[in-house]
C-alpha cells in the first residue's frame, strides 16, 4: 500500500522558519542601535561646534587683550569688550592688573606686572565666574617702559 495523499513530519519542521525570523530580529535590533548612535552623534556635533567656537574666538580675544596690555603702564584697569568674527558673538575680556617687584640675583628690585584674563560672552556686564571661558595669567616685565618680556603663567580653558 502506497500513502500518497499523507506527507510524513519531521522533528525539525519549521525549524528554518524560527531561525530566520531569529535572524531578522537580531539584525533589526543591531540597526536600530547603530541609527540611535548617530542620532545622538549628530545631536552632539552642534553643541559641540559651539562651544568649540566660543572657545576659539576667547582664546582670540586673549591674545588679542595681552598684545593690547603690553604697551600699559602698571595701572588699575578694567575689562573691555573685544569683538569677535565668530558666529560665537562678542567676547568680553576683564582683566586684574597687579603691580609689583620681585628681588632680583643682585638684590635689587625688579619690577613686574602680572595680569590675569578672564574672557567671556558679552552678557552687559563684568564675566560671571559661572560664564567664563578662558582665565589666563600673564607676566609682563618690567612693569614700567617698555616690556621686555612676555611669560604666560597659566591658561586654563573650561568647558
């Protein structure tokens, strides 16, 4: 006797079925992982670029308000606003004239000036310790005629 209408079954029928379905799940949660994480990569990308831009167009106001500081004489000054080409928009630079002499190798005194920069955006008003960008203290010496020597002491960039 033939069976020709009957098919007979495996134990491994449908097997395939399951492991494809498996497949295209795991690829699908692989994809939507790696769409996520240049989502937020690209979310990222303009927040960072403006900081980087505020960073730069300080770090241009600095140098430009210790080229500016150079030819002063040692006395009390206030902060000034420098204007920045970066879509950043103005910077204001404060600084804190110091006047001083340190002993020199001979015993006499050497005169110096140490100035310390804070540049920061121009809100209308002296930089917020809170808003500032760049903080830089700088040597000047002698303190009086003209400077023969320019020391950066420390620059510290925050974020």
């Amino acid at each position: 006797m033939s069976r020709l209408g009957t098919r007979q079954t495996h134990q491994d029928s449908g097997a395939a079925l399951l492991l494809a379905i498996g497949f295209v799940l795991m690829i699908s949660v692989i994809v939507a992982g790696l769409a996520a994480l240049a989502t937020s990569g690209l979310n990222n990308r303009t927040t960072l670029e403006v900081l980087r831009n505020r960073q730069y167009a300080a770090d241009g106001a600095i140098e430009q308000a210790i080229s500016q500081a150079r030819v002063l004489t040692c006395s009390p000054t206030t902060g000034f606003l420098v204007d920045s080409s970066f879509s950043s928009g103005p910077i204001r630079v404060d600084w804190l004239n110091v006047c001083g002499s340190v002993p020199a190798s001979d015993g006499s005194a050497y005169p110096q000036r140490n100035v310390v920069f804070s540049a920061c955006p121009d809100l209308g008003a002296a930089c917020d310790p809170a808003q500032i960008v760049i903080r830089a203290q700088v040597n000047f010496e002698p303190a009086s005629g003209t400077v023969t020597r320019t020391i950066v002491q420390s620059w510290s960039v925050k974020r």
